[in-house]
C-alpha cells in the first residue's frame, strides 16, 4: 500500500475507530493511544489483506482485540450474564436530543462491555448485524439479541440521568422554599 | 410473529433504512406495517437510533490525533538512506574508528560510572563496530523520539541545541534489569559519533544524578550525566570531556 492510500485509509476511519475506543476504554488517552496501535498494526500486517473492501472490518476487529487483549491485564470487569439482563418496557423512550453529546456519551460508556461494543458500532459506523458479528466474531444471532438487550440498558441509563436532573431540580426548588418561609 | 420477536429483530435494522431489501428483517416490517402499536414502537426505535447516531458521531476527535498517527506509522518503517554516499561515509567513519580503537587501545582503570550506564556504554560500543543494528534509522532525530514514544521507549523531551543540529543516524531500544533505556546516535562534524542515552528517572537505581550535567571519563569515553524532570540523559562519545561540552550548550 502506497503512503497516498494509507493516508487516505487513515483520512477515513480514524475518527469513526477513536469514537469506537472512547466507548470501549476508560478516557480519550487510551482510546486515542488504542487507534494508534490499530494503524500500527495496520501498517505492519495490514498488507496481508487481500481483499481491501475489508479493511473496514479489519480495523475495528483489529482495534477490538487489541481492546480486550489490554483489559486482559486491567482489573476485571463486573462479570454480566447476559441472560440476567431483564428486557426493558420498550414504550419507555426517553428522548437523546434533550441530552447533551458528553451525557449521551457517558450513558453509553456505562453499559457493559458486551452489549457496548455492538451498539457502538450499529450507530457510529451504521455497522449491519452481519458486519458486527464479523468484527466482534460472534454469531449474529448473538449480536441481534445484544443489540435488543443493549438499547434496552442505553434507555434504562438514560432515564437515570434524566431522573438525577429532575432531583436536582427539585431540591433546588426545595431549599428555596425553606428560605422563603424562614 | 409476534410482537415481541419482531421488536427483538427490528432493534437489528438501521435507521438510514439500508436493511429494507434484507430478508430477515421482512416478516418483521411486514408486521410492523399491520400492527399500529408495533408500528408506533418501530418509528419510535428508529428516531432513537438516528439521534444517537447524531450524537455519537458529533463526540470530538483530538486535532494532533490524524497527525501524529501517520508519523508514528512513518517512523516505525525501516526507513531507507535518503543519499548513498552518506551511507558510505558513515560506515567508512565506524570502520576506522574500529580500527583506531583498537590501535590506541590502552589499559584503563575503571571510573564511577553506574551498571545501567556501563551497559549503555557496551550496547553504543556494539552499535559502533556494526556487531548490532538500529531498531530504527533516520538522519531527522525528531522521527526518531515519535518512533521511540510510539514504541513506548524513553524519549527525550527536548534535545540540547547544539545536538539537536546535528544529523541523527538511528536509536536502539534496550533493557537494564528490565527497565528500557533507549539510545540515539548523531553523526558529529568532524567525523565521529555522539550519542544520547536516556532512561526514566524513577527507574534508575541512582538518585544521586542533579540537572547539573556529571562528567565521567572512562578509557576512550567521555560521558556526562544529567537529570531533567523524571528523565536521566547520558550523553557519550569517544573523545575527551572538552569535545563533550560542547553538545550540553
């Protein structure tokens, strides 16, 4: 691959792959030091690669690996069985424009891991089920049930945030009463 | 179908609607079609999804991130001599300075220096005679520190000004007792070689280095050592301290 082409390939991802790591990781340094690493190995293996059309695909499986192959040495995650997570009322849909971007962000950076990854990339890259379970390397009927049950937790957590707003709020008014009747 | 299994398989469908000729997700949309509750849920899904796309797209990048990806990639490369004849030059200057070396070579006794600095000097020495290669060659020593940082090697913040004038001719990376060290060499003017040793300071065994620059002869080599910060710079080449001074300005 020619220096042109591999510039190109970076022009075109490396915002899509470091938005993708900020969900997986923990702050903007790892993720922007794990889409680095990404194009390292890029540039070091990548030139196996006989079909090109893959290279999207290639990125973000690369990028996800090399994810679980540092949480591998990190303190572990809370264990979540997948089958535990109990399926939300889907009427429930609070509405992400009142959010700001950070908050929305924060929502999703606090659903677990194995559901995370899935909805990252559905939204981010518009990934299909198919496509997600060729990065992730899991059966798509996994990722369909991820996707379902993951939005479900999104919601959920959004609607926590929602509710620690309105508390705020309502203390606010709280304290103000008391001083009016004092 | 029911609802519940059409609401599992539409969460799958994208917002943009590329999904719409995949055959799997046909049952479902037919029955969101005949279902108005279903129906009112799919278009709901289908805004949530659009909205938090728009959001997650819209999270900023870093600015320096594009930038300082390609020239991380550029330094990792094994990087080619850009003219031949310096390359001819440079290994002419090793070749004789082998030979001189070992010519003027004379029994020497053993100055104060540290074991990771010894070793330093072994692993330049090695570098010196061609019996070991650079990890990493470019005359730019600034492609260098981003190869050296991008490899999580130690790297120096800043070079001093007059060494940083001069043409670098590659770095190695190396363990002392597992803590990595890193060492850049630099064709000076007149001919010979320089070269920088650096290693974090919250490795090094010890603590009695000061930013003001130490300077250590031993046999051949002149080093002199200093701390900046939590990074230990050892500079050292085959000469006398004088020569050396010159490159701590």
């Amino acid at each position: 691959m020619s220096e042109i082409d591999f510039q190109q390939l970076v022009d075109r991802y490396y915002a899509p792959l470091y938005r993708f790591a900020l969900s997986l990781s923990r702050s903007e340094v790892d993720a922007a030091d794990l889409t680095q690493q990404t194009f390292f190995l890029w540039a070091s293996k990548g030139n196996q690669l006989r079909d090109r059309s893959k290279a999207r695909s290639w990125l973000f499986t690369t990028l996800y690996r090399e994810f679980l192959s540092r949480r591998r040495h990190e303190v572990c995650f809370p264990k979540v069985e997948l089958d535990d997570v109990r399926e939300q009322e889907m009427s429930i849909s609070p509405t992400v424009n009142a959010f700001d971007r950070a908050t929305v962000l924060q929502a999703l950076r606090e659903v677990e891991e194995p559901f995370r990854a899935p909805l990252t990339l559905f939204y981010l890259e518009q990934f299909s089920y198919q496509e997600i379970a060729d990065v992730l390397e899991v059966p798509a009927g996994t990722v369909m049930s991820r996707l379902s049950r993951g939005k479900a937790l999104l919601r959920q957590r959004l609607l926590s945030k929602k509710e620690v707003l309105e508390n705020k709020v309502v203390a606010f008014q709280s304290d103000k009463g008391k001083e009016s009747h004092g | 179908m029911d609802n519940r299994e059409a609401k599992f398989i539409l969460n799958a469908y994208r917002p943009g609607g590329q999904d719409a000729s995949d055959p799997r997700f046909a049952d479902a949309l037919e029955q969101a079609r005949r279902d108005p509750i279903l129906e009112r849920w799919f278009s709901e899904s289908i805004a949530f999804d659009a909205a938090m796309t728009e959001k997650l797209r819209a999270a900023e990048v870093p600015p320096d991130l594009r930038e300082t990806i390609l020239a991380g990639v550029k330094a990792s490369r094994p990087l080619r001599w850009s003219k031949p004849f310096i390359k001819l030059a440079i290994a002419a200057a090793l070749i004789s300075m082998a030979i001189l070396s070992s010519l003027i070579w004379h029994e020497t006794r053993r100055a104060p220096l540290a074991e990771w600095q010894n070793q330093a000097l072994d692993v330049v020495s090695s570098l010196v005679r061609n019996e070991s290669s650079f990890d990493a060659q470019s005359h730019n020593a600034d492609e260098l520190l981003v190869w050296l940082r991008a490899n999580h090697a130690p790297a120096a913040q800043k070079l001093p000004d007059n060494l940083g004038k001069l043409e670098s001719i590659g770095c190695k990376t190396f363990s002392w007792n597992g803590i990595p060290v890193s060492v850049i060499c630099f064709m000076r003017r007149d001919g010979g070689l320089i070269h920088l040793v650096t290693m974090n300071a919250s490795a090094a065994s010890d603590r009695a280095i000061r930013r003001k620059a130490n300077l250590v002869q031993r046999g051949d080599w002149s080093t002199a050592t200093w701390r900046e910060g939590d990074i230990i710079y050892m500079l050292a080449l085959e000469g006398s301290p004088d020569q050396l001074r010159t490159y701590l300005l």
